[in-house]
C-alpha cells in the first residue's frame, strides 16, 4: 500500500534512510511541514498520522505504509482555513512563522486528547478527566518550540478555539 | 543516516531470527534510535521493524497487568487501570517528552533509552560507551546531566527515562523473548546495568532479545508519587526525580517503595530505604536518614555536584507529599 | 525619482496622526500571516528547483590548527557523491551585522570546534550527510588554544567612560553596592536553520537565503565569491525568525555559492541544528562589576559597570553591555568599561538585544540591592535616578517615557510599594515574590530606500529588500502606504526580501521599522505632492482616504486623477545630525511574579507585565507580539539558557534544542504588555523607535529581584537554575 499524505497517495521511498519529514517536504513537494531541528527537539515537523501528532522527523517514511497524514496543507486552505488557522491569524498567534505549522497541527490534535480524556502532567489527578484549563494547554503544547516567543498568542488562540469545540 | 537494509517483522519468532543477526536492531517507536543514528551514533546494517508484531495491548494478568511492548507510551498513561491503580507510572509517563514523542515512544523502547550524555551523542568526542576505550570526555568535561551514584571511571552517564524509574518503584517485571525461542523474566530492577568496565552494555537484553511485555504485580495501597526536577517546566530530562510508593498505618509507614532517575546508569533502587521507612513514624528527621541511606556513596563530577542535595530535597519532598507531613 | 529625507532635525509634524485613512497603528492582522498558518509560506530550503544537489557542511572537531589535506578520495565512490568542495572562497564565520565584506576565509585555518571546512555534495540528502560523516581529512591541532576567558589575554574596547571619581563616591555614599554577576552565553536558536539554495546561470548567481540584512549580504556574498554586486541577488522573502543569527551572510551561501558555480547545477545546503549552534553567533558570556553610589535620597552620585565578554582574536564586535547604562541613570561619578578575552569559541556576535540583554539585568539587579540598601520602593528609587540630560555626554534626550512606563506598569501589576521582605507569601510549598527591572534599548536608524508605487487602478505596490523575520514588516509598511496613500492595507501590496528592490538597512538592532517605514513614508509623501500639484492643491491641503482626495472642499477619485497612469517614487531615508544631537532610546518597565519551589528551588514565573515606550505604534498587534517575545526571552535568560562549553576542547556540549533549554510554553504565563502613547521626531520621520528588542532588555533582573523577594536567596548568576537558587536559598 502506498503512503496518504492529505488524501493523495504517495509510493514509497526507495532509500530506507528518508524520515516522513523529508519525504513529506521533499518528495510529496508540501513543504508546510518545517523541519527545525531533525531530531525531535522543537515539533515544527509536527503532523497528524492516522489522526495522532507525532515529530515527523523521528520516523522513516517506510514504516508508514498505508497510513494517512495529515498535513498542515490538510487542515485548512488560504480560502478555507480551518479554526484555528484562523484563530492563529487573528490572535497573532506567530511571528515568523516557521514553528506555526507544527503549533497548529498540535492545537489540532490536543482538542481530540482533551476530548478522549487523556491527561498530561498538568492534569492534577490523573484519574480524573483532564479540564481544559490554561495549564493544560500549555503543558500539552510545550513540545512546541516557538522562538518568537508568540507563546501567549498561540495559547489565546487555542482556548478560543477549543472552547467552542470542547 | 548510513545506509541500511529495512526489514519488517511479521512474527515474534521472526523478529527474533532477524535482530539476532549481527548489526541487526530492533525499531518500535523510533524516537531514540533514530536520533542516534542521524548522528551515526547508532550504526545498525539492517533495521528490523517490530510494528507489526502483536504486542500492542493492555491486559489482566496474574491479578496485576501486563503492558505489551509495543504499547505506546501515550496509551498507557490513558489507561484507566493505569490511571486508577498504578497513577505512579501514569504521572512518570507524562512527566516525560512531549505528547508527540509519546505518542510513538512504546513501552519496550523506552526501556531500552539510552543515555542523554552530551559525549555519547557527539561522535567526534570520546566516549567509553560508543566507542569502549576511547575515554570519557564527561568526567573532565561538563557533568551537568551525569551520575552522582554507581559511576565508574570508565563511564558516569545517566538512565534519562522517567516510566523505568515508576516501574522500578513498582517492581514490575520486564518479559523477554529470546532470539532461540525462550521466554524470560527480569525484574525491571535488575534489567539495567551499571556501567562498570562496560558501560556500552546498559541492560540485560542479548542479541536476539526482544522484550515482548512489561507486567505489573497486583496493585498496593498508599500515596503514588512521581516528583521530578527539572530546568524547565516540561519538556526537559530529569536534574533529579523521585517516585515513590507510600503507606501509613496509624501514624506509622506501613510501604515505602521508591526508586530515583538523573541520579545513576539505572532507575535507582536500595532496598534499605524502605527498609529503614517501614515501621517508623515520618518525620523530616527520618526522611533526612533515608537520604543519607540514598547517598552514602554519592560522588560528584563538579558540575554535578548539586545533584547530592538536590536529591536530598527531592526525596523529603517526595515523602513529605505522600505522608501528608509538612514542612 | 527620488524624494530625500535627511534627518537633520527632529521631525515633529506628525504626518500620521493629520491623515484620514485611521489605520495606522491599528492591531491589523498580518497580511502575509494567511500564508503562514496554511503552510503556504516559502522559506529558504523550500524551493524546488529540477536538478537540485544536496550539500552538507563538514566541520572541524578541533578548535584551533590546520587542515593539511582532505581526502575527497574517501567519499567519492559513496552512492550519489557528485564533489567535495573545498574551495579557498568558503567561508569559515558568519559574517558580523553590517560588516559589508566577505568573513574570515580560508577553511583550513581552524579556530573553533565546529568550524566548517569543506562541503560534501551529493544528489540526495540522506547521500550527503552520510558522505560528509565520511570525509577523512588529515590536520594537524595546535596545543595553545584559549578557552577560558578568565584566562585569557583581554583587550579594552574604545570609547569607556571615566568620569570623576567612583572610587571617592562609593566611599562617600549613604548606600553604595558593589557586585559582581555573570551572565552565560545565548544561542539565537531562530526556529529555521540557516539554509540556503544557489543557481548560476553563468552570469548571475541567485541565492533564496535565510537572512536578515540583505542589503549588506548581497556586498558579503559578492565579496567573498569576487562577483561584481550586480551579478548577485539574494532573495529572503520569508525568514524563519533571525535574533542577529542572520545578519551576516552565513557559511552556507557561500558554500552553496561555489558548489553551484562550481558544478552548474541548483544546490541546497540547510544547516542541520547542531552546527546551526556549533557555527554560528553566540551571543558572549559576561561577567560584571556594578558599583552604585547613592546619597540619603537615593539619587545616584557614582555609578560604575564594568565587563569582559569575549570573541575570536580579530573579530570587532564586543557585546556592549554597559550600552544603555550609559544615560539610563544619573550619577556624576562615572565608569563604564568593557575588556574583550580573545578566545577559541565560536564567533561572538549580535543575538537579540546585544548588550541590554545581559547589561540590564545585572543593572537592575544591583539596582534592586541599592533600593534595599536605601529603604526606597525600588519603583520610586528608578524615578529619583532619570538624568536630565545624558549622565556623560550632556545632550538632551528625545521623547523619553520611563517614569510614565515604570508607573503605569505598576499600576497595572499591582505593586505594592510596601516593604519588600522577602518570605512573605507562601502557597503551599512554594515562595511567592514580585520583582521590577527597568528597560532601555538604544535607537538606531539607517539609510533606507524603498519604492512605492500608486498604480493606475488605486492600488498600491511597496517594494524594498527589507526583510521581514516576524517582526512584522509585510504590516507596517503597508500600513504606512495605506495611511498616506488613502486606501485600505488591503489594497497595499508589500514585496520584501529581494536584492532587486530598492535597498533598507534590513533587520537588526531594532531599525528596521523607523528605517525602511520612514522611506515608505517620503515616497509616500512624495506621491502625494504630485497628486496635489495634479490638481493644483496646495500638499497641505490635500487629504486622501478611500481612494478620494479631498481638497479645498472638492472632492475626486484618485483613479480619475492617475487617469491610467501610475505614480512611482523611491523614498530615501538618510540619518543626519539628529542621532548626535539626542540620546534616543526606548524605554520601558518590567514587572514579575514568581513562585520558587521551597524544596527544589523550581522557579516558575506567574506573570508578566511590561511597559514600553516605544515611539508612535504602527500597529498595536505586531508590535504587542514584539514585546511579548521580548519578555519570553527574559524568562530564558533569567531562568534556562546556558551555552556550556567543554573546558578541555572547547566545543559546545550542548548544541541542540534538548539540552540548551530555551523556554517552552509551559514556562510562559499570561503576561501583560502596555504601549505608552509616544511620538519621538528625533527618532525617524514617523516618529517611531525599535521595539523588536526592548522587551527582553532588563526583564531578567525583574524575575531576578522577584526571586530574592520570594525567597531571600540573592543571586548573581543568570541563568538561574534550580541548583543555582538552593545553593543561594538561606535556611529554612
């Protein structure tokens, strides 16, 4: 089975060696997946695969045989950006721009974890469920890196969002 | 990357023959071993990818659980077993990476982790447990991470993982499949090694070895507690961290299990510590004795010099939480 | 075509506050920020050119010595290898900010770990970076390499202040401090490694780059490959964030240059993150005397800050750490010096705020020591200390807005100007405390040129090689033309980041607004005098908005009065006497609350308010994003960023994102930024100052003094880590 990345199939790498991240910027062409550090420090390569964010960096293309991707391109479109791609645009949610696409692939992802119950080192009491509080945003984002510094944008934008959808 | 030949495992037997050959690895989640082998740390000739195998899932077993390897680390800490019986292990789970790392780090690699030491991931540096014999750069160079407990003067890195120390705490059995076919179990207090006269070996595992399970014996009253320290509010190693299993009787400690990361080659277990807590009333004093137990031997490289107190601190903190005594 | 503006005297018409459009200064979104969040913005790497190589930098793992000879024999039969470059046009450091000629040359020379001295090229990535960890080369190392700057011979930067006697006034003073800080060294560490693709036709040679300057680049990169400028253009429309890591063309432009030149085919050289840290500027580690004399009053009447920072031998930049305390306070007994140790750790050169970034803090610090010294509320101890004129040099200030910042700030966070003994909050285990720093940014300005166009349908074309590193620049200048103009920023269009335009000084040291912004305000200017002179108006009496112009009670369409022709104008900014005849400078206060774990020494920061005066607000959105990234860095500064080098070979141990902490978001709280209204016409024609610096100038002292004033533990070292704050915590 091929690779889906944004609903369009992809065969393949030949060389074992190429990660998702390069082979999603460089052979599928959707360079909207940024790559900061390759080696899962900073989350820019952050996408959805089968629904779940991982670092794009730290996988091979081959082990993702028949999988779905989601990329930043995947969530929304300069005419029909999503929520929170909005939300982003009208919080200021970025500066520079190059950690936005994992930030929101994140953002993306959180608001399905946060729906499923998972808890994260924010949430209190482990067994209960998680509450969408501040704390939990940001515990749950801070395996994005943003530079800029556009933390508090980025996190506005994501309570907004996630308010109406939770 | 340096080239290499991709396999994928259909069956455990299978995997087995193939990671049995020699430069063969095994790959779950990828997130460590791939970021060692982009820096030509890790060097494998063939990558032998475990995805398929069906080790994938939770299960009751012998009145406790039984966490397959290829569980990913996100799942288990979202476990509600986990998360009601054993929220030690959810809290030290979550304590560590990101929720992307998580998402794809998998019970059996996690174990196996290796070390966040700056000269074992810098290939142009010296380092006795990349390269056995070419020296340590750590114990003359900057020890910030590093060991303060079971060092040697070949090697004075860390365990960087924080489940390993939960499931230190909480005696939990590593379940190995060897590459001829025999089954194994190791207690994850043993399952990793100090480095000694060969720190490249820092656990159990054989060629041919794959861990298949992790199982937790049946669940035990009293407070679960992972207490960790670190630079940064998330999304950092552990300077020092605690996990700890305590229960009172009357004003008196009836369990005490715990075990510390960022301190030693393994998640860190003496027995005499809960030893010396059972029976007694707690009491910043008694907590200050356990640390002395924990420390006796603690040497410092300079830089990490701190980590002797800090790991004092730790541990009251830790126990003062699960105790309810307060400072 | 041409319209000048020199700035020989402060410019206090206030255009901007006279037009009718109303959108300057208003909190617009970014126009380019659409691009952004959809993934269709392109940075440097990310263009996809047929036939593009791969190249990946080999570098030294040494510190100081030669390479006698590289084998590119080792590497050639590796699938895919097509050439080693080991050209003498390589270069071995990033160039300093302006430094407008090619940087240090000559590869085989090594004088720091990581240093690059070849470039491997292959078809594939994965090809090269397996063949660049290949590459044998044989070197021979020299034994006397200097890595301790303490140890090392140190030189006296031009231009210290000696003035009276500080020894007499510490002697002499009701309340005096004399303290030493250190402060460690920074990364830039922007989100998007350096990373450039070449093309050479065979006459021109295209560079899409990640760089700040291109002004400058363009004459760096020509210089070091012996073009002539006009067969060079840089392109950077999108810059993956800078914080002076891009201000001077970095070693893989050149490096990408000479493979593409060399081999005729497109190559892209990305920098991986390691070397990004291992090659590039670091921002110098300080360490800092202040002494401060007071009177009973708390006025400052000797005031002393010395540093030694460091750099390779023959590099001019010296962090200037002592910058702003230059004229921030008064007290007439003065010294301010800075030595420079010349060692072998990568090149020192601008990361945000050089200076104010590590000079503040420790400044306000010690100032927060002097308040407790003096029994003054360290807010009314900085308002006693504001100078009348600068302490030195005597020249009057321009618009200065530091008692309006340092009050309405506390106002805002709620100080209380009670006493401040520490210990006083608890929650739970942790120490609750509040702390106040000042902040000061020198302003700078450059030449800047930049054309716009009125085109014949009533739009508008903003064209400048002026970049745009998220500071903003796509929204302000069109911001600008749009108020000027008359029109909606919509229909502005802003093209940026190209050699082909018109030239600004680019971005750094927080110029580049009032530069680039003021050329797009003479142009704009310039275009509406010739639509006056059009319809025979007086320019004064002109007003344009929507697309009509009004005059002398008639009113218009511009489209009418273009009647299918367009209006192009370069405005050229060019600073004149007013940089000498006034200290300009942004100001601002910084208030912290934060918790200190009694048991751990954790340091969390719980809020943040800061308040600038920053000069007229060209759009309150970006420009409150500046300083909330400012105040971030403050938090890594006080808190985790540490550059660590290892002492027996000198490379960067911690050169990845791991282990050099830089803050995420679970260490940002909410914080508070308040503009103070502020027009400065000594400052640019708009009357705007930097503001991508001033937030992160001082900020660190605050978490520092809020530290102390949690738990009683004073320190003097920045970054300050857990085992930092227990080693300074006193007893329970």
């Amino acid at each position: 089975m091929p690779i889906s990345i944004n609903h369009q199939p992809y065969d393949l790498p030949d060389d074992p060696r190429v990660s998702l991240l390069d082979f999603i910027r460089h052979d599928a062409g959707q360079s909207g997946t940024k790559k900061g550090c390759d080696h899962g420090q900073c989350g820019a390569c952050t996408v959805l695969v089968n629904g779940v964010r991982i670092n794009s960096c730290l996988s091979l293309a081959v082990m993702h045989d028949g999988d779905e991707v989601t990329t930043i391109e995947g969530l929304g479109t300069i005419d029909q950006p999503s929520a929170l791609q909005k939300a982003f645009l009208e919080h200021d949610g970025f500066q520079c721009g190059y950690c936005t696409p994992g930030q929101i692939c994140s953002a993306t992802a959180l608001i399905e974890e946060i729906r499923a119950g998972w808890p994260s080192d924010a949430t209190g009491d482990v067994e209960q469920a998680p509450k969408l509080t501040d704390e939990e945003i940001r515990e749950r984002m801070s395996g994005n890196l943003c530079r800029c510094g556009a933390y508090p944008n980025i996190i506005a934008a994501i309570r907004e969002v996630a308010e109406t959808e939770l | 990357m340096k080239p290499f030949d991709y396999q994928r495992a259909e069956r455990l037997e299978h995997a087995g023959q193939l990671v049995a050959d020699s430069g063969a690895m095994a790959i779950a989640g990828g997130t460590n071993l791939l970021d060692l082998m982009k820096l030509q740390v890790e060097t494998p000739a063939t990558l032998v990818d475990l995805g398929a195998l069906p080790l994938d899932t939770i299960a009751e077993a012998d009145g406790g659980l039984r966490i397959g390897a290829l569980v990913t680390n996100t799942l288990t800490a979202a476990d509600a077993r986990i998360r009601g019986e054993y929220p030690l292990l959810a809290r030290a789970i979550l304590a560590g990476a990101t929720q992307q790392l998580r998402n794809k780090a998998t019970t059996g690699g996690n174990l196996c982790q290796r070390t966040r030491c700056y000269y074992f991931t810098n290939i142009d540096q010296p380092c006795n447990k990349r390269d056995p014999g070419s020296g340590c750069g750590a114990i003359k160079g900057i020890a910030r991470l590093h060991a303060i407990l079971g060092t040697s003067d070949q090697c004075i890195a860390t365990y960087p993982g924080d489940m390993a120390v939960a499931m230190c705490a909480l005696d939990a059995t590593v379940e190995i499949a060897g590459g001829d076919g025999s089954t194994r179990s190791v207690p994850v207090r043993d399952f990793h090694l100090l480095p000694g006269d060969t720190p490249q070996r820092e656990n159990v595992l054989e060629d041919g070895d794959i861990i298949t399970a992790v199982l937790l014996p049946p669940p035990v009253s009293g407070q679960q507690i992972y207490r960790k320290v670190r630079e940064r509010s998330s999304y950092a190693f552990a300077m020092c961290s605690v996990a700890a299993i305590v229960d009172q009787a009357d004003g008196t400690i009836t369990r005490a299990d715990l075990a510390f990361g960022g301190l030693a080659h393994k998640p860190w277990h003496d027995p005499r510590i809960g030893e010396l807590l059972v029976g007694a009333k707690p009491s910043l004093t008694l907590f200050d004795k356990a640390a002395d137990l924990l420390l006796e031997n603690a040497q410092g490289y300079g830089e990490n010099d701190y980590k002797i107190p800090l790991a004092r601190r730790a541990l009251a903190a830790a126990l003062c939480d699960a105790t309810g005594l307060t400072a | 075509m041409t319209a000048l503006f020199k700035h020989d005297k402060p410019d206090n018409r206030n255009v901007l506050d006279h037009t009718a459009q109303g959108i300057i200064g208003q909190p617009l979104t970014r126009p380019e920020g659409i691009l952004k969040v959809t993934g269709n913005a392109t940075y440097a790497a990310e263009y996809a050119f047929d036939e593009c190589l791969e190249g990946v930098l080999v570098t030294a793992p040494f510190a100081k010595g030669q390479v006698n000879s590289i084998d590119e024999k080792s590497v050639s039969s590796m699938p895919g290898v097509i050439k080693v470059i080991t050209d003498k046009r390589l270069t071995a450091r990033a160039a300093q900010g302006t430094a407008n000629e090619a940087p240090k040359q000559n590869v085989c020379e090594v004088h720091y770990w990581g240093q690059p001295i070849a470039l491997v090229v292959a078809e594939t990535f994965e090809q090269a970076r397996d063949a660049a960890k290949h590459l044998k080369f044989d070197y021979t190392e020299d034994t006397d390499a200097i890595f301790d700057p303490e140890a090392a011979d140190s030189e006296t930067e031009d231009g210290a202040t000696q003035q009276g006697d500080l020894a007499h006034a510490m002697k002499q003073a009701d309340a005096s401090v004399d303290l030493h800080y250190s402060t460690e060294g920074h990364a830039s560490a922007a989100m998007e490694p350096h990373a450039s693709i070449a093309q050479w036709d065979g006459d021109t040679l295209t560079v899409h780059a990640s760089l700040q300057m291109l002004n400058y680049n363009i004459t760096e990169l020509a210089d070091a490959m012996g073009l002539k400028e006009g067969k060079v253009r840089l392109l950077s429309p999108f810059v993956g964030g800078g914080f002076g890591s891009k201000l001077g063309v970095s070693q893989d432009v050149v490096a990408a240059s000479v493979a593409a030149m060399e081999l005729g085919r497109p190559v892209r050289v990305v920098m991986s993150r390691q070397q990004v840290f291992q090659t590039i500027m670091r921002r110098s580690e300080t360490t800092q005397r202040l002494r401060l004399a007071a009177d009973a009053d708390g006025k400052l009447t000797g005031f002393g800050h010395e540093a030694l920072v460091s750099n390779l031998p023959n590099e001019e930049f010296a962090e200037p750490v002592t910058q702003s305390s230059e004229f921030l306070y008064g007290g007439e007994n003065r010294v301010l010096q800075i030595e420079v140790a010349r060692i072998n750790r990568m090149t020192a050169g601008s990361v945000r705020a050089p200076g104010e970034a590590v000079g503040m803090p420790a400044l306000e610090a010690a100032m927060d020591e002097l308040a407790e010294k003096a029994g003054i509320d360290p807010v009314e101890l900085r308002l006693r200390n504001i100078p009348e004129v600068h302490p030195s040099e005597g020249t009057p200030f321009s618009s200065r807005k530091l008692a309006e910042c340092l009050k309405e700030g506390a106002a805002k966070f709620g100080w209380d100007s009670g006493p401040r003994t520490p210990r006083m909050q608890r929650e739970g285990e942790w120490w609750i405390g509040t702390g106040v720093a000042s902040a000061a940014r020198v302003h700078n300005v450059g030449e800047a040129k930049a054309r716009v166009t009125l085109q014949a349908d009533g739009t508008a074309l903003v064209q400048t090689d002026m970049t745009d590193i998220g500071t903003g620049t796509y929204a302000i200048l069109g911001q600008i033309a749009g108020e000027m103009l008359g029109m909606s920023r919509d229909d502005v269009l802003v093209e940026l980041g190209d050699t082909k335009h018109p030239r600004g000084p680019g971005s750094g040291g927080s110029w580049g607004a009032a530069s680039s912004g003021s050329a797009v305000f003479v142009a704009c200017e310039a275009i509406a005098e010739e639509i006056a002179s059009l319809l025979g108006a007086a320019k004064d009496d002109l007003t344009l908005k929507d697309g009509i112009a009004s005059w002398g009670g008639q009113t218009r369409p511009v489209t009418e009065i273009l009647d299918g022709k367009a209006i192009t104008k370069i405005g050229h900014y060019e600073p004149g006497d007013t940089e000498d005849d006034y200290a300009a400078s942004s100001y601002g206060a910084f208030f912290a609350e934060v918790a200190v774990n009694q048991w751990t020494g954790e340091t969390r920061v719980r809020r943040m308010t800061g308040a600038f005066g920053i000069g007229r607000v060209l759009n309150e959105k970006t420009a409150r994003s500046q300083c909330l990234g400012g105040m971030v860095w403050c938090i890594g500064s006080a808190l985790t960023e540490s550059l660590l080098f290892d002492p027996v070979d000198g490379h960067l141990v911690n050169c990845d994102l791991a282990e050099y902490h830089v803050p995420v978001h679970r260490d940002v709280p909410d914080m508070d930024v308040i503009l103070v209204e502020e027009r400065d016409g000594a400052a640019s024609p708009i009357q705007a100052k930097g503001v991508g610096e001033l937030g992160m100038c001082g900020g660190a002292g605050a978490i520092a003094n809020a530290i102390y004033n949690a738990c009683g533990a004073r320190l003097h070292d920045f970054p300050m880590t857990p085992d930092r704050v227990l080693a300074a915590m006193p007893a329970d």
